[in-house]
C-alpha cells in the first residue's frame, strides 16, 4: 500500500512536493472511499487534474522512474552512468540531485525509503521502519559512508562492498537479506505504473489471464458484460506460427529464430495466441440465432480493445491489493466506464483487499463529490518561472481564507479556475 510519495528536482519538479494517500480528518464525505491500518486511514483512490505540460505525467514518471532505479540498480556496472533528468530552468537546482522519497506497507510492517542521485553517483539513501509516530533507523547512507543499525543486521558488513552508483537496499537484498528482499519485492509486484494510451504493451497480461482463466478471468467477464460492450463471451485460439505470415516489420534476427523454431519442429515456441470475441448473429425479427467469432485486434472498437488490455492489471491490482497508476486513463473510454473503473476501487465489496488507484485525467465528468471526497482530488499546476506544484482540493485555500465545501460544484468551479490548474489561453 502506498502511503505517499516526495519527489523533488526531476523534469518540471524543482522543489520537493508530497502525494499523500493519508486520509484528512476534516473531511467527513465517502467514508467508504478509504480504509484503516494501524489507526491510519489511507485513500482508495486519487485523481490528478492539471492543464497540458503542468505536470500530471512526470509525476507517474517520477514513480515509474523510482521503481525502475531500485529495480535496475543490481545490473549496474561501476562506471554505468544514471538515468538523471533534473529540472532545467534554474541555475540553482543545477547538477543538485534528484529526490525520491516512499512511504509504503509491505505485508504488516510500515517503511520510508528515499535516496538522492546525479547522473554518477547516489548522494544518499536512508531506510527506517515507522510504527506510528515513531521511526525506527534500519540504514543512513551519506557521501561518507553507510551507517547500519542493530536493527537492519543484515546489512552488517555490506557498507563498503556498495559501489557509489548503486542502492546499498539493492546490494543487501542481491546478498540474501529478507528485509531488503521484501522491499524489493513491494516495488517489483505491488505498485505498478502503465500508460492508458500505449495499453497494448501490457495487453499480453490480460491475454495470459484470459488464456489460463487464472486469478481475475471471471471479474472481468463479469465487467465486460456491466459494461454491455457487444459481445456475449471471449474465446482465446491458439495457432502454429507460419513462416510466410511472419509480420514484415519483425527484427530479422528474431524472424530467424522463429523459422529456425519451426524447422525444428518446437511447437511451444512457435504458436500464437489471440483474442476473440464472440457476437450474436441475428434474424430479422431481431433473434439471435447462432454466433460468430472474430478477432479483438482487427473489429473491435479502440476502447474495447483498451477495457479489455486494462482489465488483467486492473484484477491483478484489486485480488492482491496492489497499487496501480495509470497515465491518461480516460483515453478512448467513455466517463461512464472510466467511472465504472473508479468505483471498482472505491467500493470495499469490490476492494477488499484495500488495492489502490492513481490516475491523471483530463476528463471534468468525473469531477464530483459524489465519486471523490476532497482529499482524493489533486492538482498539478506550473507556476511564472515554470515549476510544478501539487496541491489537493482539500489543501486549496482561497483568497478569503476559506476552503472548499464538501456540497460545491467542483466541475463547474474547476473550468471556472477558482481551482487554479487550468490552461490559460490568451488572444493573439
């Protein structure tokens, strides 16, 4: 479970700001829409508003590029450089080090990590264990050196075997330790980071799940049929891989390996797979008298295709109570199935596991206090010299000193900018 997240000096963030997915004890509405551990109630879901270029999507890269940095950091040689892209526009925050900072639940045991890194080096990295308001050191690394505590024992003896572009968390889990395995684990299952207009790249997940009927293949079956999509049912059809049918863009090296394959006659590694989806044929007096199936990728609509694609990561994420983020979601969907997506997770019938969900949208039909309480909504909003800020509705102040009210019509207010976070589009 993701509790919040800090990032500071990456792409259009200059100075550190916070996501939190900490409930707010002044809002009263949806009580439905977050759940309790520890006394600590975290929010199911959160949406991110904000203007073109304001923010919204480096915000999921800064999570993406987190995940990826604490994955990758074991494959690094020592002269490998670092995946750096530090804000630009101010001659301050120049050749100063990115930030990144988690607060997460990983089985029953609450963590803050965070580490700091230039293009060659990580400047520092700390890890403490927090139960309630107190925090437990487990290890503190500066540019001096790497200060293990009795508690994190399995980092013993590791300080100077850690080469300086890479986590020290990385080296100990590499070495066995069952802490920093757990953490590593957190990162590489329970939060995930997808693109809601490339969604064909994880499309292959949902096609696995359809293809074993594993763990989500009845909810989304169950979904696809709510949502009345136009098909009655799916099937997956398996193939043997022709060499003439092989696509004209596929590498030649793997096209050879295919053809080689085949020629050896390994079936396995030569079969494809894909999806179908099955239609009622009908008479004239509009009875459906026998069925037809045919091919997701070549008839169905785009957002059929991109419902389909997201419901494997989106089962995956609510079964196992895992965080999922998504950029764009809303993209090729209607508000009403985006909508429908969203109450999946705000609904503890549905989410029972406590997963949850981030997501940036553009989409004002989803804007409303009958979907989201007020800290759920937050916004991204660059100020005159550039920099992005991040704010809540709940945080939002107005010129009079008061804030906004749990019955105020936030889509109508929101295009109105009393929000802020909107384009601003001039005469010329």
């Amino acid at each position: 479970m993701l509790v919040e997240f800090t990032l500071g000096n990456f792409l259009s963030f200059n100075e550190k700001r916070t996501l939190s997915f900490e409930a707010q004890g002044g809002v009263s509405e949806l009580k439905n829409n977050y759940f309790t551990f520890e006394k600590q109630n975290l929010l199911r879901s959160i949406v991110l508003y904000g203007a073109n270029s304001s923010g919204k999507s480096n915000l999921i890269k800064a999570l993406n590029r987190m995940k990826f940095c604490v994955m990758s950091s074991v494959k690094l040689n020592e002269t490998d450089k670092l995946n750096y892209t530090p804000f630009l526009l101010s001659s301050v925050s120049e050749n100063q080090p990115t930030f990144f900072e988690i607060v997460f639940i990983a089985g029953k045991q609450k963590f803050r990590y965070g580490f700091e890194y230039n293009a060659t080096e990580i400047i520092n990295e700390w890890l403490f264990e927090v139960k309630k308001t107190k925090e437990t050191p487990f290890f503190i690394r500066t540019q001096e050196g790497i200060a293990v505590s009795d508690n994190f024992s399995e980092g013993k003896g590791k300080e100077t075997a850690t080469n300086k572009n890479r986590l020290f968390i990385s080296l100990v889990a590499q070495l066995g330790g069952e802490i920093s395995k757990q953490i590593l684990q957190w990162f590489d299952n329970y939060y995930n980071v997808i693109s809601g207009v490339e969604h064909e790249n994880y499309g292959g997940i949902s096609l696995k799940m359809f293809d074993m009927r594993s763990k989500g293949y009845k909810e989304s079956l169950e979904l696809f049929q709510k949502l009345q999509l136009g098909f009655k049912n799916i099937e997956v059809i398996e193939s043997a891989i022709i060499p003439t049918s092989l696509p004209k863009g596929i590498p030649n090296v793997l096209k050879s390996k295919i053809i080689k394959e085949i020629s050896a006659g390994h079936s396995v590694s030569v079969s494809s797979v894909q999806l179908n989806t099955i239609h009622n044929i009908y008479n004239k007096q509009g009875k459906a008298i026998s069925t037809l199936s045919w091919e997701q990728d070549k008839y169905e609509s785009e957002g059929t295709k991109k419902i389909m694609d997201l419901s494997g990561p989106i089962f995956d994420t609510l079964l196992n109570g895992k965080t999922l983020i998504i950029d764009e979601l809303d993209s090729k969907l209607h508000p009403l199935i985006t909508m429908q997506i969203i109450n999946l997770f705000n609904n503890p019938e549905t989410n029972p596991n406590n997963a949850q969900l981030l997501f940036a949208t553009h989409d004002t039909n989803l804007l409303s206090t009958e979907i989201f309480r007020r800290d759920q909504v937050w916004f991204t909003e660059k100020d005159n010299v550039e920099q992005t800020d991040l704010y809540s509705l709940n945080d939002f102040v107005f010129a009079d000193g008061s804030k906004v009210r749990k019955d105020a019509n936030l889509e109508k207010n929101y295009i109105a900018g009393r929000y802020g976070a909107i384009p601003y589009i001039t005469n010329i």
